[in-house]
C-alpha cells in the first residue's frame, strides 16, 4: 500500500495520456494505421480533416469518458489537446480539432461496416496475443455473452425504425406510446473484462410494418455475421431463457458452437418438468451439490441440464442451466461459472457503459446513421479502456476510482504535451498481466 507521499512522487512524472497511448500501442500496433485506411464517405472538394483525426477525435472523446459532444469540443480546446492529437496520429499539420457538428456530419455518412472492420480487428488481435488463453471454457471455447439493451427514448416517434410500446393507465384508461432504440450485443467475457464482438441494432424496416422487429429476430442476424466474421473460432454462446429455444439450438448446430443458457421457471416445461421428476428420484440430502442429467431428448435434439445452487451477496440462488457441453464431475464446477458469467454483460458491460464511462444513452445526434456509428465508437473505445484500467501498473498500485482516472486522462490531454521522446518509447516492449 502506497503512502499518500508515494503516490504524489509517483504521480509528479506520470501522463496518463501516454501511458493509454502504451496500452493501445502493445495491443493494437495498426490501430492508426487502420483508422486512416476508412473509406471516406464526404465529398474530397470539402474535406478539412482527414478521416482518422475525426475518428480519433471522437473515440478520445469515448475514450476519457466525455460526457456529451459539445462538452468534447469545449474540453479539447487547447494548444496542448491539438498536439497531442496530432502526435498520436504522426501527422504534419493540425491547427484545430474538428467541431461536434463536423464529427456528427461525417458520422452521418460513414458506413457502419468501416467501423465493425476495426472492432474485428482489435478482437482478432487481442485472440492473436494469446495472453487470454486461461479464460476459454474446458480449455477450448471462447465465451461470448449475447444480450440486449435500451438506448434511447423517446416521447413521439424519432424516426421510421423506432420500436413502440403501449402503456395503458389502469386509472384513466389513457394509452401512452413509448418509441425506443434497443440494440442485441454479443461481448467476449475474458475475466472481469467485457469486449464486444459484435452489435445488431433491433429496429423495424419502417414505421409501417406489421410486426416489429425483436431480440431473437436480430439473434439471428448477429449469428449469421459472427460465423462469417470468426469463422474457426471455437465459440461457447452464454444468455439468459430467451435463448434456450429450438430456433438458437439450430442455429448453435449448424455453426459447431457450444452453448450454456439459462433456463427460468416456465421455460421448456416439458423438459424442464421431467429434470425435476428425475431429481426427486436421485437427489442425495446434499442439497447444495449440483445436480444433472445428460442426455435429454428435446425434439429432435439432445441436451443436458444442470442445477446448481450458488451464492451472491450473501444469498444463496437456484440456478438451472441447459447446455450441449456433456457435464461430468471433472468440469461441472467450470460449466457453473461459465454459467453465471453471462451477468458479467448486464454489470461490466451495459451499467459500465449506461452509468459509469460512456454514457450510451445520451443522445450525440438525431441522425440515426450517426446514432449508430457514435455506439460503435463507444464499443471500440471501450476495448481501449478496459485494456488501460485492468492493464496498466501504475493504476493498480495507485487504486484510483474511475471518476479520478477519467480526471487524470482528460487532465492529462489538456495540459501536459506529449513529446518526440515519449514516442520513441511506443516501439519498446511492456509487460501486462491481468488478474
């Protein structure tokens, strides 16, 4: 434990800036470089930034935790900010960063797949550096948690792909409609860290459809692109009882992927039914052990269930469990916790992004191109950030809260100008490890 004094000393020579630019650098060495090969969607005749310092600007934005785009534009207004930019990007000129409005202009055009194709390449590369290896399930499959969340919204009807609905007053009989952007995630869980892999907005194809778009519908769209994106990737999908249906099962099959789900009260309940009947039969009086049964028969596909009781907060909760992973005593207890991990999305994937860093559900812009791609920014930024908060050193012996850190960068890219020196020390090798 460091004495007030130490972390002072520390703390004198630190740029925290830098010290994400070294974190970025080792995992992500053509980060930039991947960020000026997007296809520029404006006009050549009006371009006034080039592509990667609109982009770089407004990950930066993402990355240090900003909370709105006027806020961005007042914060980076400074001789310090604009150098640092334009070192970080090893450009000639910079003489201003772009404006919110330029960034929400070119965000507006940018198709969103120039974007997923950097988010694919961070995650191949982190895959690539082998440094996660101990997470895989069974010593084989990647876990990856699918999910939805909310986003935005709205009063009266933002745009042609809003989802509606209805609420009715039970006093005054009144129906309110409630229009919203809800968004399906699929994030790699490697430890206490969330990536994602890939997004599939929910969203209707206009506002005069007869049915509306929904979680499962965009599950498999998400499915189809995640096979063609990691196509040998050995694949564990984790999620709550909306996936533990016939339709994810084939789509789990045809893909060779593996699957942990969780199963609540009502769901299956034929099979669900005939797991407990066989419990009551083979239950010992420890009640806490896990219980299972391979080999179930549903429709024309086999399955097995797993009961186990585990305890979180103090409390003691039944959790049961359907998966195609054959359970036996050696890997039980590894199926349980890959289980329960699926929670890891709902608390250091979307409250980290809703309450905490990023603050996804603010609105950066109404164009609803750009709503999308400002989303991905946020995924791709916070890669970044988890990487830097879980990786560097200096940050675990300082035990600084994420409010303090997010003071420090933004401190940090304001004032204190990254030199040719400290550029010349992204190419040396650091040693990262996680806990």
């Amino acid at each position: 434990m460091l004495t007030r004094k130490e972390k002072r000393n520390r703390e004198k020579n630190q740029n925290y800036f830098f010290d994400l630019l070294k974190i970025q650098h080792h995992f992500f060495k053509d980060f930039i470089t991947k960020l000026k090969k997007v296809k520029d969607p404006r006009h050549q005749s009006y371009i006034t930034y080039a592509t990667e310092t609109v982009l770089y600007t407004a990950l930066l934005k993402n990355i240090i935790g900003i909370d709105t785009m006027r806020n961005m534009t007042v914060q980076f207004n400074t001789d310090e900010c604009i150098e640092n930019v334009k070192t970080a990007l090893s450009i000639d000129e910079l003489e201003e960063l772009p404006h919110y409005d330029t960034i929400n202009d070119f965000l507006s055009k940018l198709e969103m797949e120039e974007l997923e194709k950097i988010r694919t390449y961070m995650i191949k590369a982190l895959l690539k550096k082998r440094c996660f290896e101990s997470c895989r399930i069974l010593g084989k499959y990647w876990p990856i948690i699918v999910d939805g969340t909310g986003l935005h919204t709205f009063r009266e009807k933002h745009c042609e792909h809003c989802l509606r609905r209805e609420y009715k007053d039970e006093e005054t009989g009144e129906t309110t409609t409630i229009y919203m952007h809800h968004v399906l995630e699929a994030k790699l869980v490697v430890g206490n860290m969330v990536f994602s892999v890939a997004s599939e907005f929910i969203e209707n194809e206009s506002e005069d459809t007869p049915k509306q778009d929904c979680e499962l519908n965009a599950f498999k769209r998400l499915a189809k692109n995640l096979k063609q994106t990691f196509k040998r990737l050995p694949i564990c999908l984790l999620g709550d009882s909306l996936y533990a249906c016939h339709p994810v099962f084939d789509i789990c099959e045809q893909n060779n992927w593996k699957y942990i789900f969780r199963l609540k009260e009502g769901r299956l309940k034929n099979i669900t039914t005939e797991f407990q009947a066989i419990k009551s039969l083979e239950k010992t009086k420890k009640d806490d052990k896990p219980f299972w049964v391979n080999h179930m028969s549903f429709n024309d596909k086999i399955v097995h269930l797993l009961e186990a009781v585990v305890e979180a907060k103090g409390k003691k909760q039944q959790l049961l469990f359907i998966t195609n992973n054959k359970i036996t005593e050696r890997n039980v207890e590894k199926l349980i916790r890959a289980g329960r991990n699926r929670w890891k999305i709902e608390n250091e994937g979307f409250n980290h992004q809703k309450n905490g860093w990023h603050h996804i559900e603010h609105v950066n812009c109404h164009n609803y191109q750009a709503m999308k791609n400002h989303y991905l920014l946020v995924q791709i930024a916070d890669i970044i950030v988890q990487l830097y908060l879980n990786g560097a050193k200096l940050l675990k012996r300082l035990r600084k809260s994420a409010k303090e850190i997010s003071s420090n960068l933004l401190e940090a890219i304001r004032r204190r100008k990254i030199t040719d020196e400290d550029m010349n020390q992204l190419g040396k090798p650091i040693q990262i490890r996680f806990t």
